[in-house]
C-alpha cells in the first residue's frame, strides 16, 4: 500500500504526549519524515523513537519567536524542505487563572444541588483570573500558533512548496464551554486560519484547522472517571475519542486526500457540537 506522505516533512508541534504523540506517529507511519517538538525534552524524544519513520525530536517553547524560528532552520538544515505543520501545542489553564476557584465552586454549587438545595454558590471563573494567567494560556496557545505559522509560510514561500498547515483548535471554540482564555484562544485559532488560506491560497499553500472534541489523553485522566462518563453523555457517539482519531483527521488535511480543502475547521468531536 502506498504511503499517502512519502517523501514529505513534518513538523508537529506539542508532540510529547497525547493527540500531538498520535499526530506525529501516523504522519510518521504514512511516511512523513517528522520533526516531532515539545517543551519535555524526555517525552518528545520518546515520540520520535514511537515514529516508525525517520524523527528528530526538538524541544522549543513556542512563546518565544526565536526558538520557534530555530526549530524551523533545524528542520530545513536536516531535511531541506518543509511540506507540513501541524501546530497542536496549547495549554487549557495556567497559574493565575482562577482555575483552583472555580473547581472549588463547581464542587460546592455541585453538592448543593445535591442535597436538592437552592444553589449559592456560581461557577465564576473570569472574576478571579488573572492578567498573568490569561497572557499564559494566550501565549502559548494563539501565539506560538502565528510564530509556528509564521515561520512556515517563510520557509515554503521560499522554497515554492505548496505546503499544508493543519491548526488544533478545540470543540471549545464553537460552543464557549471552557475557560474564556481556552475558548478566546482557540477561537483565534479559526480565524488566524482562515486569514492564512486566504493569503496563501494562490502559492498552493493550504491551511486548515481541526477542533477536536473531548479525547482520551492524560489531560483527561486527571478528572474523575464520573466527570469523564457525564462529558460522554453530552457527545452523539457517547464516548470520548481516541487521539487516533484525531490524528486522522489531521491526516486527512495535511494529505492529497483533503487537496481542496483551505480555510476549513473540521469538528472532529463525536456530535458534541453540530454546525
């Protein structure tokens, strides 16, 4: 069977554990040659040696413009070209957020009701988060999506490549359940993309996004397993995904398979939310 990305160069951003691990390992598989990149230098290196194919693990943290424009002069030095990025790195809380608030509140008004008791208590978020822990979630999320872009469309531009970008949003984006930083930020994400396929269309570069739904990553198993079992509920299939399946989707968009495809979000989330 022929591999749908033979001969071409991936960078995957956040690839250290989760959907990004999964990314990297089936474009790898599909025959991409990956540049797998993540802050923890030991899990990402642990990526790389789960890809079937050629990986170079790099660690970068994509907040910093610099970093990010080295992790792309590396992958050009090793493999002299750049046909796909997929930035996946993106961070739902920080310190300063209010997050250990509002958790504390969700579990008191979640007792009230209970008891069958009228409740009290809100589940308030942005009345306790911080300037520092908005710009943390921001930073990394929407920030480092336009340097990681940035750099991307310098590098394909260059070499004339019509390239793919595939940028991870979040179901979140769509339906605001979340932090606002979280959904402000993955909202950003859609539009950024758009704005990209625009530019880019007449180079033949392509710029997509995919917004995944709840997934079964180690993020998710930080939460009880009745909290996981009512998000399930809320979702058509009635599970949670597989970071797999995201991957595929990915993989749909960064292949020959999604060629005309630009300027596109495509909902990977089981029905949770429907357009």
């Amino acid at each position: 069977m022929t591999q749908r990305l033979a001969g071409k160069v991936a960078i995957v951003t956040g690839a250290g554990q989760g959907i990004g691990r999964a990314i990297a390992v089936t474009l790898s598989r599909e025959g991409a040659a990956v540049v797998a990149v993540d802050m923890n230098r030991q899990a990402v290196e642990d990526t790389a040696a789960a890809c079937p194919g050629e990986a170079l693990a790099l660690t970068c943290n994509v907040t910093d413009s610099a970093e990010v424009a080295a992790v792309f002069a590396r992958c050009e030095e090793r493999f002299g070209r750049l046909d796909i990025l997929v930035n996946n790195a993106g961070i739902g809380q920080a310190p300063g957020d209010g997050s250990d608030l509002y958790q504390q509140r969700m579990a008191e008004r979640g007792a009230q009701l209970a008891r069958g008791e009228t409740p009290t208590v809100y589940a308030d978020h942005t009345i306790d988060m911080g300037d520092e822990g908005w710009l943390a979630v921001m930073n990394v999320n929407i920030n480092g999506t336009f340097y990681c872009c940035r750099e991307a469309l310098r590098l394909m531009s260059r070499l004339d490549i019509a390239g793919a970008i595939v940028n991870i949003s979040s179901t979140s984006a769509l339906c605001g359940e979340g932090g606002a930083h979280y959904c402000a930020s993955k909202a950003a994400i859609l539009g950024l993309t758009k704005s990209l396929a625009q530019e880019v269309g007449a180079r033949g570069i392509r710029v997509n996004a995919v917004a995944p739904g709840p997934t079964r990553t180690p993020a998710m198993a930080g939460i009880s397993r009745e909290w996981q079992d009512q998000i399930a509920r809320g979702v058509l299939l009635e599970r949670l995904a597989e970071p797999e399946e995201i991957a595929n989707a990915v993989l749909f968009l960064a292949s020959g398979e999604g060629s005309y495809c630009t300027g596109q979000t495509l909902c990977a989330n089981g029905g949770m939310h429907l357009l």
